[in-house]
C-alpha cells in the first residue's frame, strides 16, 4: 500500500517537473544560446521570488550577452520568449519590421471576450480591432484637443501648487511624490478624458531634487520663459528644451515598463551581428525587450545612474530612439497613443512645481537607484520624500 502510493506520489512529481521543464531546450534546439533557466521559476526567478525587482533580472542577462550574443533564449516561468540584446534589432521589431511584430504579448493574457473595460484598451487587442480601437483613441486625443483641456490642467496644478504649500510656520513641507503623482494624474485624466472632477487633493495635502544644479537651470528657463510665475501654455511648454530634457531623463532611468514583450505576426529574418545565420522568427514566437538594461546600458549613456538631461538636448532624444535605446513611450505605430497627453500633463506639473518651490530629496528618501520589487511598474524602494521650499514671491 504504502510502496503504491510512493510510486504514485514520485509519478506525479516526476509528470510536475515534466511539465515545468518541457519547454527547456526549445531556443538551443533552434541554434541560439539558453541561458539556466530554473524549474518553475524560468529565467527571471525574482518574478515569483522578488528579493529584487525581477526587470533586473533581465538588465543582468542583458549586460552579460549583449557583448557576444544579438539574441539569447529564455523563459517567463515556463514559457520560451526571445531576449533581443541588439538595439538595431529592438528599433526593427518596434518601428521597421512592425507589420512582423504587430502583436503585444498582453493579448494572450487576458480574455477581451469576458473583460468588457480591459478589452477596450488597444494595448491587449490584435490585428483589426486594435487598428479600430487605436483609431478611436488617437482621433480623441489630438493636439487641438489636448490644447482646450490646458485650462484643466492650470486648475489641477493650482492644486497642485496649493497642497505643496507648507502647512506650519517652517518654510519647508515634506511628500511623498508617489502619492503627489497619483492624485496629480487622476484629477487631470478625470477631468480632461471625462470631464469629471475626481477631486484627488482634496483630503490631504501632497512631492525630485538631488541635482539642484539641474532644478535651477530648468528654473531659469521657465522664468524667461514665464516672469509672472503663471503657468506657460501648452505650445510654450513643448517649445522649452530643457524641460523636455528633463522629462525624458526621468523617464530613461525610470521607465514606466522595464520591459516589453511583443508577438510575432507574420514571419521574419532576425540578423544579428553577432550570428553567422539569420534567425527566423515565426507567427506566435515572442519576444522580450530590456528596457530599464537598454536605457541604463553605459554604452549609450555613461554613467546611466546619473541624472544627465542634457543627453537629450540637441536631438539626442531623436537619436537614442532610432538607435533604438530609448523606449520611454514606446516606439512606431503602437507607441504610446496617449503620449502627447502624458507629456503635456507632466510637463505642466513639473513646471508649475519648480516655478514656486526649491524642491530637496530628504533623507528618508534612500540613496541609489533601487526598485520595488513588489510594485509592478517601475517605483524607487520605500518611496521618494521631497522637501518643499517655497520661492520668494
Ligand atoms: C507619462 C505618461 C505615460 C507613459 C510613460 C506611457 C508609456 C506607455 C508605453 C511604454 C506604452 C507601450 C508602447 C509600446 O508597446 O510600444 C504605452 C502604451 C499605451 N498608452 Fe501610454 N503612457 C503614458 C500616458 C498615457 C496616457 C495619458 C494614455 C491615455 C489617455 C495612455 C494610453 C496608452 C495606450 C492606449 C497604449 C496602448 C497603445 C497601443 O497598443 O496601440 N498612455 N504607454
């Protein structure tokens, strides 16, 4: 009896392990180097286990082949997906070969047929109803559009200003920029998508600030800019170089998806530099981009921890996406559609900030550049406290 049911204990275990190793050996079968890849856990093991945040589980594959290999082989858990090292590669996948790589991987994880709100995002949608959706989107959000919600966006960032403002006699007010940058995006995405006024600040008040040399450039050029300290508008925003500098730099060393993950639709010849033989992707093969690796590779920007915004002067930003190391929205047909709106929003935010406050990092922010590895998305580990110093009026 007990002899029994040790076999079939020990046939189970051995069909489990089956299982979660099948796929392994799916990329060294088909010519391209497999890094170890663990039983259950695959190649990012800090995906189930996070005692990092698992994006830098594929920073690290990324730094350790990009130098040898285009491409190399690894597993999400127990499924095989390509990690693509070569940026030329990156910007064909993205922007010249998109008609091959049409398809996010998100549309294989979620049924649109039963999520009726998740299924109108054209990020999880295929081929005709995401050129549809895609369609409705981009028509809603013109730059004409985005410019009427502008009045919109100088109320939220009078709140803005105002739940900055110091609270006690001392000149200084301390918050988190992470709960500042919430309350900021819903009350101005309500508002200027729905045309409802969610209210976010109203039942606390609220956030940068460790290059301060960066913080009074970017003053000066909104003073000239705006000697009244009222918030520029829309097309004086964008005509200011370095607060789109700045902008872009925060979003390089803290992109707002560390990776990307796209689908092939239609069949395609990888060349990379590194490989004597092209690689053909077929429909359904996918594959995996590191974007927080690309945009902290010291190859395209020495000293990647450092917050340099002047890379992105002088068409730098042009330049890195077509070098196709700079993902911050994305890039080609399925970059972010909401981009101009994010930009306008930020940048707004950002200047009515800096316009009225010194802003410094305080000491319960923690040093280094470290991500939570329990949030999702990209966020600095224990959360980023700013102290608010008005400016003399
Ligand atoms: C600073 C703010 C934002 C950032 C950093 C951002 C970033 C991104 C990124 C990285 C992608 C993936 C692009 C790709 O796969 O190539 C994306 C897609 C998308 N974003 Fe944004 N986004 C922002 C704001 C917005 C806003 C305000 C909206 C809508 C009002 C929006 C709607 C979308 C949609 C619908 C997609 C899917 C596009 C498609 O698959 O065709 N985003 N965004």
């Amino acid at each position: 009896m007990i002899g029994s049911l040790l076999l079939a204990v020990g046939a189970l275990a051995t069909l489990v392990y089956g299982f979660l190793v099948w796929n392994f050996g799916h990329w060294r079968a088909r010519g391209i180097k497999e890094p170890r890849a663990l039983p259950l856990l695959g190649s990012f093991p800090n995906m189930v286990w996070p005692r990092q945040h698992f994006t830098m589980d594929m920073r690290d594959l990324y730094m350790k082949y990009r130098e040898t290999d285009s491409y190399v082989g690894t597993f999400l858990l127990r499924s095989p997906k390509l990690l693509l090292l070569e940026p030329r590669l990156v910007y064909e996948v993205f922007v010249s070969a998109f008609r091959h790589f049409e398809d996010n991987d998100a549309a294989r994880m979620v049924d649109t047929g039963k999520d009726v709100l998740v299924c109108c995002n054209p990020f999880v949608l295929e081929g005709n109803e995401w050129r549809q959706q895609r369609g409705i989107f981009s028509s809603l959000l013109t730059n004409g559009r985005i410019r009427t919600t502008h009045t919109i966006m100088q109320r939220v960032c009078r709140d803005l200003e105002s739940t900055s403002l110091p609270r006690s006699r001392s000149r200084e007010s301390r918050r988190t920029a992470w709960i500042s940058g919430l309350r900021f995006s819903g009350d101005s995405l309500f508002d200027c998508v729905l045309g409802i006024q969610a209210r976010c600040f109203n039942d606390s008040p609220l956030p940068l600030g460790r290059y301060p040399e960066c913080q009074q450039r970017l003053y000066e050029e909104l003073d000239k800019a705006s000697p009244s300290k009222e918030l520029p508008d829309l097309d004086e925003l964008n005509d200011l170089p370095y607060l789109s500098a700045c902008f872009n730099e925060s979003l390089r060393i803290y992109p707002a998806g560390g990776w990307a993950s796209k689908t092939c639709t239609e069949p395609y010849k990888l060349h990379g530099s590194h490989h004597s033989q092209p690689l053909q992707m077929l429909p359904g093969d996918n594959i995996m981009i590191p974007i927080y690796g690309l945009h902290h590779d010291p190859q395209f920007y020495p000293e990647p921890e450092e917050f340099r915004p002047e890379r992105f002067l002088d068409g730098g930003l042009k330049r890195f996406k077509q070098m196709g190391v700079f993902l911050g929205f994305g890039n080609g047909p399925r970059q972010c559609v909401g981009m101009r709106l994010g930009l306008a929003q930020a940048k707004a935010a950002l200047a009515a900030i800096v316009q009225r406050f010194e802003v410094r990092v305080h000491p319960r922010t923690a040093d280094g550049l470290e991500l939570d590895p329990y949030i999702f998305v990209g966020c600095h580990k224990g959360g980023i406290w700013l102290d608010f110093v008005a400016r003399p009026v």
